[in-house]
C-alpha cells in the first residue's frame, strides 16, 4: 500500500464475509489488504480488510449491495504511544535511544539507522524498554487474545538443499514420510473438534504432492470443516497459488529467511532471490493473507540486514511475519555454526511490531526450542500468535528442520499465554486450566 496515503479499516460481520468482501473487492479492482483487525473487535473477527481512502465509498457500496454485513468502519490513524517516555523515566536509556522511542511515541515513521540503533543495544534498560513499547503497541492495535494454530507437517520430502534446513535433500539417513490424505484429515478434525480455526499445512518442496492432490486436500478440509488453511509448501508457479486461492486457501507462508542477497545465495544453493520475492508478490496480488520471515543469526547477518528484511516486511506489505533464531541442524553443512541469539530474536520481533504494526507476529517453535520460556518473552516483545505442531507423533522426528526441535503442544501453549499474563481465544472449545497442572511439555 502506497505511503503517505489515509486508509480505512472496514470490519465485516463475521470472518466468512470479511473474506467474501475482500474477495469482492479484489474482483472490482480495490487495493485490499488484509490485517489484524482492531483491538476493540478482536473477538468477533481477527482480521478486518484495509483499504485506500480513495476508495473506501465504492468499498461500501459494494459490500452493501451485496449483503457482506459491516460492523464497522474507521480511519487508521497512526499508532502513537503517549506518555511512552514518561513511562520509561526510571529506566536508564541513552539520548540517542531515547530519541528513537520519541518517534515511536509520535507515531513517526522509524528509518533504516532508527532500526539498526534500536537492534545493536545490549544495554538491559534500553532492551526492556523497547520491549516494554513492542508490547504496548500490540496490545492497542491487537489486544490481549493470543491467535492459537495448529500445524501439520505433512512431508518432509524436499527437492531443495537449503544449507541450514534439516530436512534438505542431501540429508542423509533421513527417513522420508509423507502422510495420507486421510491422515491428514484425522488430525485436521482433531484440531476443528477442539475450536482451531486455521490449519497450516506445511512440507518440504515435495513434487509428489502435485496441485491436483493438494487441491483435494483444500476442497476436503474446506467441504468436512471450514476450517481456514495456510499453506507452507514453498515456490510453485503462480498458477498453483492461483488454484489454491480459488478453492478457498487463506494464507501462505514463504520466507524470504534473509533479504540479505549474498547470504541468500549462500544459504540457498537452488534459489534465487528475486524468484523467492516475486513468489510473494503473486500471492499478495492473489489476496492471500501473506506470510513471511527471516532467520536471526545466519552466517555474516548483521543488524543492517535484520534491519532491511523488517522494512521489506514493511514495503512488501507482509501480514505475518515468523522471525526465529537460526538452530544448527545435524547432518547440515552449518551445523557447527553458533545459534543464533535469542535477544536480538527477541528485539528483531520488538521492532517488527513498531515498525510493521498491523500483523501477526507468532511467537516461533524455533524459539520455543532454545528454550520453553521463550515463547513467552516474545509474547511480551510483541508477538501475538502460536502454532501449535500437531503433526503425529510417528512422524515429527524426521520433521527436525532445526535439531531438538521442541513440541508445541497444548500445554506448552498455555505456559507461554498465561506466563505472559495473556488470553486464550474464545473460539477454543477446551477448557485451557486442565494444563495448568499437567506434566512437563513433551520433548
Ligand atoms: N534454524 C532456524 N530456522 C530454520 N528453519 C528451517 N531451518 C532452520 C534452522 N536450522 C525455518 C525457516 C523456514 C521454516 C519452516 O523453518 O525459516 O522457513
């Protein structure tokens, strides 16, 4: 969306017609996005559609004559935090920082140095504060509900050879799966009797599953559930995305995993970048709710480079943005390289939500894996998500993309929301406190 411009917001009644008017929308050639939808209506609906000031009479005309129920329509104003600095005066913060936070507070757009100054402190003052503003700014634009998903990660066949990926092609003694449609479907009701309203489905670039079987599998979910699909299954051609979206796919999550072009090419021996961008660009201009993220900690990454992936995260329009530390793999030709570091993942998610403001931001399984305290530390850093990993237990451990991947599971969920002093979802049909006492998380 162009900068400089009004937009409006414009929630519909239900998720159903919010995605119905998009698509109408889109169809009359309107400039949509999807977001977050505001705070106030965060329980009804999670997202809410944006549209250009220039637009937004036409935009209701059209919902209206076509029967999309509107709850409300506001201006998006820009996200000021008031009263930040003040907040903040017990805490020891250098002028330069402070300067910074002050633009945040004015609710002044952040430049590439702001962001590199923000992400190079290691001074502990300045990092809670920036944290302290991450987490300010999600609970007024998004409010205190954590967003819980559930994916299934239904091949780990893959034809790329990613150098940090543990399921890369040249992995050996990997066992290979992939999972039948039907058990793919058991988990997916599993997740809808439970009051899951979005399933990822993710594997490896797997050439077996051709469109016309994950079209099947779309049209089953969709027809036996209604349950919202993401998708995660890398680079197709543009006609895929196409076919997914017209039988009723949602989401889609594709990394640019650095937008850093050296370390893209190095990390990425089949890849090339702008390939990758272009992906992202074709699913944005499908109307998909578009999904990417980076890698915190590759090899020669600098706070210069986080800081340009979250302006192009920004410039690109991104709705959801996964942003974990990088966790070397077995068997990969960067497994003896260091971890990537947890605090400036941690800061990487903080900026994120200033500067991108209007996302979803999930609190990573890759976090989750250094440590199961950690998805809480980004729920209070600005992140608002979690997706649960629900692919069965026979399976998972040849899902290692990263080693010790750590299970994401219900328990574990209700750990890092209630250690953030945060909410469930209304739409989850189980009662959350059964895991208050339960056992340790499953490794
Ligand atoms: N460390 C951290 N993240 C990884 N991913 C894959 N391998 C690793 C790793 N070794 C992330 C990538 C990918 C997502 C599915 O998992 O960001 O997009």
């Amino acid at each position: 969306m162009d900068k400089g411009v009004k937009h409006f917001l414009i929630m519909a009644g239900s998720t159903n017609h919010m995605l119905m008017g998009d698509k109408l929308l889109k169809d009359n050639g309107i400039k949509t996005s999807l977001v977050p939808a505001p705070a106030e209506y965060g329980s009804v609906c999670a997202i809410a559609i944006k549209v250009e000031d220039k637009d937004i009479d036409i935009s209701e005309k059209y919902l209206r004559e076509n029967d999309i129920s509107i709850r409300g329509i506001y201006e998006e104003k820009p996200e000021r935090l008031t009263g930040l600095i003040d907040r903040l005066k017990n805490s020891i913060i250098r002028d330069e920082f402070l300067d910074v936070l002050k633009k945040i507070e004015d609710g002044q757009d952040l430049t590439h140095s702001d962001i590199v100054l923000l992400l190079k402190t290691d001074r502990k003052g300045e990092m809670e504060a920036l944290f302290k503003a991450a987490d300010e700014m999600r609970k007024k634009i998004i409010g205190d509900v954590v967003d819980i998903r559930g994916a299934i990660e239904f091949s780990n066949h893959c034809k790329k050879d990613c150098k940090y990926c543990g399921v890369r092609r040249n992995l050996d003694g990997l066992q290979r799966y992939r999972m039948t449609e039907d058990e793919i479907m058991e988990v997916v009701h599993s997740l809808h009797n439970i009051g899951i309203k979005t399933v990822i489905l993710q594997s490896g670039e797997d050439a077996w599953w051709t469109s016309d079987r994950i079209a099947n599998l779309i049209t089953r979910i969709k027809k036996e559930t209604g349950m919202k699909i993401t998708l995660s299954l890398g680079e197709r051609p543009r006609e895929d995305y196409e076919y997914f979206k017209k039988l009723g796919a949602n989401n889609y999550l594709l990394k640019i995993e650095t937008t850093n072009e050296e370390i893209f090419n190095f990390i990425h021996p089949d890849d090339d970048i702008n390939d990758r961008k272009e992906c992202s660009q074709w699913l944005k201009e499908l109307g998909y709710l578009n999904g990417s993220g980076c890698i915190i900690g590759l090899p020669g990454q600098r706070e210069e480079d986080i800081a340009n992936d979250i302006l192009y995260f920004k410039d690109m329009g991104i709705n959801m943005i996964g942003i974990g530390p990088f966790i070397p793999a077995k068997g990969t030709p960067l497994e003896n390289y260091p971890t990537g570091d947890v605090d400036m993942t941690l800061k990487a998610v903080a900026v994120t939500r200033l500067v991108c403001k209007r996302v979803f931001l999930p609190a990573t399984t890759a976090l989750a894996s250094i440590d199961s305290d950690l998805q809480s530390d980004a729920l209070k850093a600005g992140a608002n998500t979690i997706m649960l990993i629900n692919t069965p237990a026979k399976y998972r451990y040849n899902y290692q993309i990263y080693s010790d991947k750590n299970m994401v599971d219900l328990k574990s969920a209700y750990d890092a929301v209630t250690g953030a002093n945060r909410e469930f979802p209304s739409y989850l049909k189980i009662d959350m406190e059964v895991y208050k006492d339960a056992g340790n998380t499953e490794k």
